[in-house]
C-alpha cells in the first residue's frame, strides 16, 4: 500500500474505533468499510465482525467471510 494510502486507512481506522468506543456502529462500519477498500487489514477484520454480528450495517455472514478470506 502506497504511504499516502496507508496514512488515510489508519486514520479512517482510527476513526471508526472512536465512533465504535461512543456506541455509533454505523459510523465505525462506515470507516472501516472505507478503510477495508483501502487494504487496511484491521479495517477488514472490524468490518467483517460488524458484518457478523449486524453492528452498524445489515447482518450479512457471506460478506463477512469475504473480508476474512
């Protein structure tokens, strides 16, 4: 990942834990959805949990396992 990439996916990253930490799920999903695109893959792994459980967007287990793979 180019560093100009990799500095806007950890600061959506970023983000996303803060909106998360203030109990604002669609906010945090949002950032790491953004921040997942992006290669970040602690981004992937927080989407793909938010995925699973429903937290923040539509509980969807296949898309889940696509950002896990």
């Amino acid at each position: 990942m180019a560093p100009t990439r990799q500095r806007e996916a950890v600061a959506l990253y970023n983000e996303g834990v803060e909106h998360h930490e203030a109990g604002r799920r669609e906010e945090a999903a949002r950032c790491w959805r953004k921040a997942a695109r992006l290669g970040l893959m602690q981004a992937q792994h927080n989407l793909g949990k938010c995925l699973r459980k429903g937290e923040g967007v539509r509980k969807d287990l296949v898309e889940a396992a696509e950002w896990w793979a």
